[in-house]
C-alpha cells in the first residue's frame, strides 16, 4: 500500500487529467460528521469486511481516518483481498486539515 501525503492528494483531486479516486473514510459516523474531506465515502472500519461488494477492486482508493492508523489496517485489508490500487492518507484529516485546508484559508 502506498503512503501518500495531504498535499499530495490535493493535487492528485485538482489534476482534471487524473481520474478522481475512491475517497474511503473509515471513522465511525460521528467523526465523519464533524469533519470529512469533500467527496469521501464513509465505511467505518468495522464494516468493510461485509461491504467489500461495493468497492471496485481496480479503483484507486485513498483510505482516510483520523491520523492514518486505522485506515492502513483498513487499506492492508483491501491489499489483502484483492484491491490493486489502495493508498493511504498520511497522518489523515489531522494532516488535510493542517497541510491543506489551512494553507487554503
């Protein structure tokens, strides 16, 4: 799985020449509501197992939570079964919110 920064993915979601990926949130409903990166899925951790039939085993998918911790246990599941492309935020939203969202502001 690859470890890709905030920035990073800011610019991968501006490049028009570059399809969008799968944002896929894994935090439970309540952190997903207090703040979420624009365009996410959420699919807290403990269901994914049970939902994997919604995802595109080909997509890229950019696994978020809140620091980076559980989407890469999360994103090493997709690795595992099957998922090609996974990617995992960095240091998560803290990270969007410090390296991205507050450099726009």
């Amino acid at each position: 799985m690859v470890q890709i920064t905030a920035v990073e993915l800011s610019e991968w979601l501006q490049d028009e020449a570059r399809p969008a990926p799968l944002l896929l949130d894994v935090r439970e409903p309540d952190e997903f509501a207090a703040y979420r990166i624009d365009g996410s899925t959420l699919i807290p951790m403990r269901a994914i197992p049970a939902r994997l039939h919604e995802l595109d085993r080909s997509a890229d998918t950019v696994m978020i939570c809140r620091s980076g911790a559980r989407s890469h246990h999360a994103g090493m599941f997709l690795k595992q079964n099957g998922f090609e492309r996974v990617y995992n935020l960095a240091g998560g939203v803290i990270s969007w919110a410090r390296d991205v969202q507050r450099a726009a502001a």
